[in-house]
C-alpha cells in the first residue's frame, strides 16, 4: 500500500473515530446467547424492531433449552414481526440445539466454532465476539459493505472478502468499533439512496462518482 493511500484511511478512521467516539451494538441483551438470537433475528430487520421482539420473547424464551423445546409455532408466533420468522425460527431452534448438545448450553467463544453453529454466519459470530467477549472481529452488513466501495476500501461485493480486505488495512485492535463506525455513518449520513454527501466529515477524502449535492 502507497503512503499517500495509507495516509488517506487513517485520515478517515481518525475522522469516524472523532464523530462517534462511543460505538455498540444497537441491539438489546443481557447475555451473548440473547445477543446471538437478537443478531440472528436482525437479518433485512432493523435493530429497533427486533428490540421491540426481543423484550417479549425473552420474557418467555430465554434459555437455550427454551427455545429448543418450545413448539416451532410458539416461536414463529413471538418473532412473526422481524420478517423470515419461519427461516429464523428454525435457525434459532437448530442452534439453540447445538448449543446444548456441543457446548453444554453456551455461546461458544470462538469465530470457529459459532460459524459451525446452524444460522451462523461470519456476520452473525463477529457481532456477537465482538460485543459479548471483545474479541476483535470485522462486522460485514449492508452498510459496511456499501460504505467501504465507496471508500475504495475494498472492490468486492461479497461479505467475507470485504471483510478480509478490511481486516488487512485496520488494526486488530480497532476492527470492532471500526466496524460499528461504517455502520453508524450508513444509518446517518452515507445511506444507501441519497447520501448526504454535502455534510459528510470524510467527503473530501471520498472519490464516490455519484456523490449528491444537496
């Protein structure tokens, strides 16, 4: 990598560092199994409706063994709103199995091992190492995903080699907050339609061809 590229994404990490110092999970939870279903439940949802799901599901489901002796009609009912409830229903149900039969009804601590569990995906374990055990990880969603092509970050669309490529130019120790930085600044300013490219800190140091003016 050229000095003057290198320069350019530490100016930028700098920069999204200062405008959102503090960085976590949007998503509510008392325990990384609660984070693990509430992340799951979070695909094509938004955080704010699966923390309105979550607050009664886990008043009646909370446990591994909860939700895999629960009937597969009681949880589809309880997390119908999130959208996919049948897919995520039976993810969260074959996880929640696993979990008991592998690992003694808890959430593994290893990217490893959570991406072997049914449902899990590379995004799913790294939010969940990330938040519940600060192990570092590089969370790939929508909005980093977006984000980092428009950066020139990354050329590729596929979520794992964004993150590979991601990995390779942020320091391990800042993949976490770095990660929740992107997904900050794409739920405010660099949205997928219309972003607000006029009032964006990093703007100058972005060559996104189809910048907005106003």
């Amino acid at each position: 990598m050229i000095k003057k590229e290198k320069n350019r994404i530490e100016t930028i990490r700098q920069i999204l560092k200062l405008t959102y110092p503090q960085v976590k999970t949007q998503l509510d939870y008392r325990n990384p199994f609660e984070l693990l279903v509430a992340t799951i439940l979070s695909a094509q949802c938004t955080d704010k409706q699966v923390n309105a799901v979550t607050e009664t599901l886990f008043a009646q489901l909370s446990t591994p063994s909860d939700f895999a002796h629960a009937s597969s009609q009681t949880v589809e009912a309880l997390i119908h709103p999130t959208g996919f409830f049948r897919n995520k229903a039976k993810s969260i149900q074959k996880c929640s199995a696993a979990l008991i039969e592998k690992h003694g009804g808890q959430v593994p601590e290893s990217l490893q091992e959570l991406v072997k569990l049914p449902g899990v995906g590379r995004k799913t374990a790294n939010v969940v190492l990330g938040a519940a055990f600060g192990v570092p990880g590089m969370v790939v969603d929508t909005h980093v995903a977006r984000i980092s092509k428009r950066l020139g970050f990354t050329e590729h669309g596929d979520p794992v080699k964004i993150e590979f490529d991601l990995m390779k130019i942020i320091s391990e120790a800042d993949w976490n907050d770095f990660s929740l930085q992107l997904i900050y600044f794409g739920r405010q300013t660099c949205k997928s339609r219309k972003p607000a490219c006029p009032s964006c800190p990093v703007a100058a140091w972005c060559d996104y061809p189809e910048k907005t003016t106003g």
